[in-house]
C-alpha cells in the first residue's frame, strides 16, 4: 500500500489497531469507531495523534465531538463505486470545519483521486499497482470545474467573470 | 428472454458461452481451444451447470477480449454444433428482425 | 440555443482525453471491466446485443444545425448511417466500436456535443418541453434552468457515484410537456400569483419495476435557492439510498419508505445549513447563464399570410398543418414537429441522410435551430408562417412529413429486444405493425390523440406506466407476450395505466388494440373525448371485455 499525503508518497506513521488487540502505549494509532467511542477518554490523553476509521454507513455527525482531538479521519470506499464517502467528506470539511488529514481508504483508484480531492480527501491509501505513480497526472486532468467545492478551485462561472473583468 | 446475465445458472440441455468482442462489441462464442469466435458453429458445447460454469470461469479470466460473458441455452445441428436456440440468440447471431432504417 | 465557449470547449476537450485514457487502458488490460464499466457508463458507452451503444447528449433538447450535421457525420462514420432519439432527447447510436470512441467523441467535442452522463449511477440529462421559449404561456424559457442545473450536476464531485441513476425534468408551462411528475425530481416553475418565478419541487417519481407519481415536498422554492435545495435532496439520497439491491435504489423508493414528510424534513435540515452558502444564485450567474441563450431575431410578422391560405387549399397540406404544426408565441411564427414515425418504419429513428436535410432545412427556414421530444420526434421551433407551403414539400420529400403527431401511429417505444440486452421481448416491429394497421390517415384522425407507448421489458425506457395504451413485453415460456395498460398520463394530471386483462401472445397484440380502439369509438361522448378521458370515464372493464373476445 502506498500512502499519498500532498500530493506525494509518504511513509504512514499510523498503525491500525484491530478492535481486540492491545492498545500500544505510544505511536500513532487508528483505531475503528467503536473503540473510538469506548475508549475515547484513554486515547485523547495519548501523546501519540490518533486518528479513527470511520464507516461509510454512519453520520460524522456523530464524530462531530471527537474532531477536534484527531490527527487523521479515514472514510472508507467497501466498493469505489459506492460513493457515501464524498458526502461524509464533504460534511466534516464543510460543516464540521476538520482541518486535519482526510484519507481516503478501500477501492481507492486513479480515476477517482480527483473527485476525491474535490470533496475534500487529502490523503490516499492506494493499493493498485501504478496508480499511486499516476496520481499527480490525475489531479491535472481538468482545469475546468462547474461546481464551486470546498477544495478551493475557481469554478468556470468566476473565470468566465473574470475574463470579462465582472466579478 | 429474461437477461441471462440476472438468471440463476440451470443447465437443461446443451449450453455455450457468448459474450461481446471488447474492442468491437462484436457477438463472440468461446471455443474449446480456449479462443472466440465470431461463428457459433465453432462454440464449445458442453451439458451438465460444473462443465458450463467452469468454462464460463475460464471465460471471465479472458476479460481483456470478451466481455459480459454468460452461459446460453443452445440447439445443435446433425454435428452437435451450436446452433439458436432462442430468439435472443437468433437475434445476436442473425440481427435485429426489423429492416434498418434507410435500408430497402 | 446555448452558446458555448471556450471555457466549456475545454472542459469538454478533458474530457475526451480523460475517457481516451481510460479506453486505452481498458484496452490494454490495466482497467479490469468492472473497473471501467462505470466509467465508460458515465460517457454514454452501454454494451447491447450486437455491439456497444452510445447515448449522445442533447441538453434540454435543443440542437444547432452544426450540431445536428455532426451527429449525421458520426452516423456516417462510425455506425450504421442512422441514429435513434430516445425518450430522454438523446440520440443512441447501436453499432459502434469501443476502439473508435475516442475519435468519435473528439469530433462530437468539436461542435460541444458528449455522451457525459448519459448513463451510470449519476445524474442524467435533465430534460424539459420541447417547445421551450416558443410556445405561449412559459413563466421563463425553462432551459436556462435545465443549463444551470447541467452544469452544476456535470462532473459533480459528491454526486458522481450515487445509489442509481437520478433524472430531472423542469417545465414551465400549464401544459407539462415534460413528464415532471414521472422524474426523480420534478420542477414546475409557476408564478406564485405576484409575477414573480418559483419553482414547485417534487421527488420520487418514475417508472420501472416500482412506478411512482412524484410528490411535492416543497410548494415554492425562490430561483435563487434552486441548486443548494437540489444539493440538500441529492445529499440526504447519496447518504442514505439503498445500495443493498440495485432494485430497491431509486429515490423513489426511498421516499416511499420514510415517507414524503419525513424525507422533506431530512431535506429542509441539511438545506438550512447549505441555502446561504455557495450555491446560492446571485442575479450575476443567472445573467451570465441567460445571457449565452440566443433567440433569433423575430420579423414582425401576422398570422395567416396570404401564402399559408393559399397553400390550405391543398388537402394534403393542410392536413400536415392542422397536426403537425402548433402556434408560437410569436405572430406569424409556428412551432414544426417532425414525425419520425413513418408506416412500416422504427419510431424515433432517422438516417444520415435525413439528418442532414433537417439541419439544412432548420438554418434556411427555422433559424439553424432543432429540438428534440421526448416523443422521439423532432422539431422545428421558430418557422415563418409564410415558409410553411415550401417547408413541407421539403420535409414530405424527406419522409418526416407524416400527419400523425399524437395519434396512435406516434408511438413512443424502447429499442427492445432487437437491440437491448436487458429485454424480454420485441418492441419495434410490434410497433411497424401497429402503424401498418392504422396507417390510414383519416382513421388516425378521426381516433384522434392517442399515445401508445411500447416497453420490451419492466425497466420501462418506453414509458409504458404512462401511455393511454401501454405495453409491456413480457417472457412466457420463451415466447414474446404483452401486457397491456389503459389510461396512463405523462402531464401535469400524472396517471399510471390500468391493466387491460391476461398477456397477449405477440401475434395477437395489434388485432387486441384493434379492438380497444373500435370500443373506444363506439362508447366515447362525441369526437372531443379523446381516448384518455373515455377511459378515465369508463374504467377499464368495457374495453376489457370487448378486447378479449375474438370477432
């Protein structure tokens, strides 16, 4: 697996901690929402960041309360076609206001890194051989964007605006 | 009629498998060599649900030349060669039954 | 007509590049079919019976002559000389080659014509009335909002990968031409009784193994919230449709499961959040959108020239007049529909040929301009009354001259089992029979508007739920039966058909309808009931027992 972190390989200094498996007692851990929710007092205190993975079935509305102690939330893709992530993405940046890494994991594919990046996704944890080398040529593949989205990117309206000095 | 691809596998007389040519769409049948053709008279014939969904297996594994492969019912001929059996097959083999338009 | 520019030249140009990289790919076996099956749906590329099929886009209907032209070309090209228009106004080509799309969609792209989002589990084309912004009556040109809604739903990064399929209508007229009530969301833009626009939200309607009227869950939405209100409802969808059975995945069924009020609530909770953020319409984006609409440059013309009186004298003509061509909202204009249902010919289709000679036709007589129904045939919205003698010689010497709109030979069906692998049984040649049977004019005439619509299996391309006589092809021990309906209605009154009796046998079909209709004609109050309304009178019972019974 590789980890792509701003738009580079990065090594992942997170350890995913199964449900019945002991609790390291320092190191960066990701730990899955129930344990999240049970245990959450022993993991804020840790000096290590911690981070959750967190169903695509569930509303982050209920990890609203956590954000602000996690270093990194990762949603998940069972499939890449099933999309509930974009919105759960979309959520925690644009109505939550989470600011720390974002990671998309699952079915994670080239063809998705730039809709994922749209929503918000600022971390990959790609799988299929070749496609972490082709995610920066992803990311260029369109300059064009209709719709204004949390990621910043100037839609065609304010260019054509723009272009006409309006705006 | 009923989409093969959504029908549960019942072999009740002699099957082969079809799909469509990736690169052109084109109606292909998979021979016993392990190859498509685009003649149904070349299609491996086979009659019990183990033979056909192991060759529909073989079949699926091949997905860089044939695709949305599926096990079809099939009549043969006086050489045990495929032949339609129904007219869905009829159709992917033959055509479609009404005059294209413009054509005569 | 939308006038594109180089800023949406460019998206579509990635485009084409993107999707030729995954084709190549695909090809090269570094994208498994499942892989790239999603992808290429989202352009268009279905896999048929005898080869790939590409559904082409046309927004809101509307074409230019250029564009038309090139559409012929790639018939030309790269198919089998003919497209078919399908009940969405888009154009299905049934014979091309992935290997070729790339070329093909590079040319389309030339002229701002793509495949983007005609298929997949996103949202589709939003379609609207064909006649918008020459027919009387319209709150707004409804395809100003159908654009703002296009571009706002293409490439959409949150909604690109929803539980199904989403379509959306909007009309904006009294008479829905648009079948609102049938889509997963429906908007009627109305005025709310101050002069000023507002749209009538409703989700939840379709077709299909499940139909369902839509239902209001908003009475009046101001324009300028239209998209975060469109967001809120396809957010609570793409969070909370069913993935579990492809069957049960429609917002429909959704709805119908919570409950139209309670999915309203969840729709109006995240819509409070998002109403004032970005999405918010300022009077600059609908400017800009409005602005790259352009309308021809009407004459001040009046109705009823001297040239149209004279040419009435000539029966033929004047019975193309009287069924083929409606009024404008401008005097001396007239709105021209094109049958494409010829006697003995598959609905909805034209050929390369055919193609040509309309864009030809639309730029010397109708301001280079063509739309397409959702009834699968063509029109010419903005023709010079004088112009119509002249027009119809053309279009007679063509083929697409039939005096037959909305009569029982304009029948609307789905490619069916000669093309599509989903089908159970045969539609086109069910209905060339059906034109064969009621191909004399004054019999059509005299039954007067009747819309059949034909489906070759559940999944109801052909709108069969909402024809007056609906039909359904259905596999009974391998032989092509049909189910029929009675009453169905796409308008503003939504109705879902009736079911007539037991499946009719293939050969049976067209002597049953034979007979519905003869029944019709016996039992209607006078020649103004048209066949709807006499079923609506009547039930289903006097016909059901006159259908079945042989002479």
């Amino acid at each position: 697996m590789s980890l792509i972190k701003d738009d580079r390989k990065v090594a992942d200094i997170f350890t995913r901690i199964d449900n019945d498996a002991a609790m390291p007692e320092s190191g960066s851990v990701l730990v899955t929402a129930e344990r999240l929710e049970a245990e959450w007092e022993a993991l804020a205190s840790r000096a290590d960041p911690v981070g959750v993975i967190w169903p695509n079935n569930r509303p982050v509305v209920d990890l609203a309360p956590y954000l602000s102690g996690l270093a990194v939330v990762a949603l998940v893709f069972p499939i890449f076609r099933d999309g509930r992530a974009y919105t759960q993405a979309r959520h925690l940046r644009e109505r939550h206001g989470y600011a720390g890494e974002l990671r998309a994991t699952g079915n994670v594919l080239r063809d998705q890194f730039l809709m994922m990046h749209r929503a918000g996704f600022d971390a990959f944890e790609v799988t299929k051989p070749g496609d972490d080398d082709a995610f920066t040529e992803a990311l260029r593949r369109y300059t064009m964007f209709y719709q204004p989205a949390v990621d910043g990117r100037q839609t065609v309206l304010r260019q054509r605006l723009h272009s006409r000095g309006i705006g | 009629m009923v989409a093969p691809q959504q029908q549960k596998l019942r072999v009740t007389g002699p099957v082969a498998i079809t799909g469509n040519s990736l690169a052109e769409g084109i109606v292909v049948w998979r021979t016993a060599d392990g190859t498509w053709s685009r003649r149904m008279s070349d299609a491996a014939v086979v009659s019990t649900s183990e033979e056909a969904l192991a060759l529909l297996q073989m079949a699926e594994k091949d997905g860089i030349n044939a695709v949305g492969c599926y096990v079809a019912h099939v009549a043969t001929d006086s050489q045990g060669r495929a032949k339609p059996l129904n007219l869905r097959e009829r159709i992917r083999t033959e055509g479609p039954t009404v005059a294209l338009p413009g054509q005569v | 007509m939308y006038i594109y520019d180089q800023f949406d030249r460019t998206f579509l140009q990635q485009r084409v590049a993107e999707f030729s990289d995954q084709v190549e790919r695909r090809l090269a076996g570094q994208l498994t079919e499942d892989e790239f099956k999603v992808l290429r749906l989202m352009n268009g590329v279905y896999l048929q019976l005898h080869a790939y099929m590409l559904r082409i886009c046309i927004p809101y209907g509307t074409l230019s002559s250029a564009q038309l032209r090139m559409l012929a070309h790639v018939a030309r090209t790269y198919d089998r000389n003919y497209g078919h228009f399908t009940t969405r106004q888009n154009i299905q080509y049934n014979w091309i080659a992935l290997k070729d799309l790339p070329s093909a969609m590079a040319d389309l792209a030339t002229v701002g014509i793509h495949g983007i989002q005609t298929s997949g589990n996103c949202i589709r084309n939003t379609t609207t009335d064909h006649r918008a912004g020459a027919v009387a009556g319209e709150v707004d040109d409804p395809r100003v909002w159908a654009e703002i809604i296009r571009q706002w739903s293409t490439n959409h990064p949150e909604f690109t990968y929803l539980p199904r399929k989403f379509k959306i209508a909007v009309s904006a007229a009294e008479e829905d031409r648009a079948a609102v009530l049938v889509h997963d969301i429906g908007l009627r833009l109305l005025d709310d009784g101050n002069g000023r626009a507002v749209f009538r939200v409703m989700v939840g309607g379709g077709l299909g193994r499940t139909p369902f009227v839509g239902k209001v869950i908003r009475e009046n939405l101001a324009p300028e919230h239209l998209l975060s209100y469109l967001e809120a409802i396809l957010r609570v969808y793409n969070a909370e449709g069913r993935r579990d059975n492809i069957y049960k995945a429609r917002i429909k069924i959704l709805v119908h499961e919570l409950g139209a009020e309670e999915f309203s609530r969840r729709v109006e909770a995240e819509w409070e959040s998002i109403r004032d953020g970005y999405l918010k319409l300022d009077e600059v984006a609908i400017s800009d959108i409005r602005s790259r609409f352009r309308y021809p440059d009407f004459e001040a013309l009046q109705d009823a020239p001297s040239e149209l009186v004279a040419a009435l004298m000539n029966p033929a003509f004047a019975r193309w007049h009287e069924n083929s061509v409606g009024r404008h909202k401008v005097p001396g204009y007239a709105i021209v529909t094109l049958s494409l249902k010829p006697v003995g010919g598959p609905p909805g289709d034209a050929t390369a040929e055919q193609m040509d000679a309309i864009a030809d036709l639309a730029d010397r007589y109708g301001f280079g301009e063509i739309r397409v129904a959702h009834e699968q045939n063509l029109c010419l919205p903005h023709v010079r009354q004088k112009d119509l003698p002249e027009l119809w010689r053309e279009l007679d010497a063509i083929g697409v001259a039939t005096p037959n709109v909305d009569f029982i030979t304009d029948i609307i069906s789905c490619p069916g089992l000669d093309y599509c692998a989903l089908a159970n049984a045969r539609s086109i040649p069910l209905a060339e029979a059906l034109t064969e049977r009621f191909a004399d004019l004054d019999r059509a005439k005299n039954i007067g508007r009747l819309h059949v619509n034909i489906s070759g299996c559940i999944n109801a391309c052909g709108h069969h739920h909402i024809g007056h006589i609906g039909i359904l092809g259905v596999e009974k021990n391998g032989q092509e039966f049909y189910q029929l309906t009675l009453g169905g209605k796409a308008d503003e009154n939504a109705a879902l058909g009736q079911l007539l009796g037991p499946a009719v046998p293939y050969d049976g079909v067209v002597d049953v309808i034979e007979r519905v209709v003869d029944t019709y004609l016996d039992l209607r109050q006078g020649e103004d009931e048209i066949f709807v309304d006499a079923v609506k009178r009547l039930g289903v019972a006097p016909f059901k027992e006159r259908a079945y019974v042989a002479d």
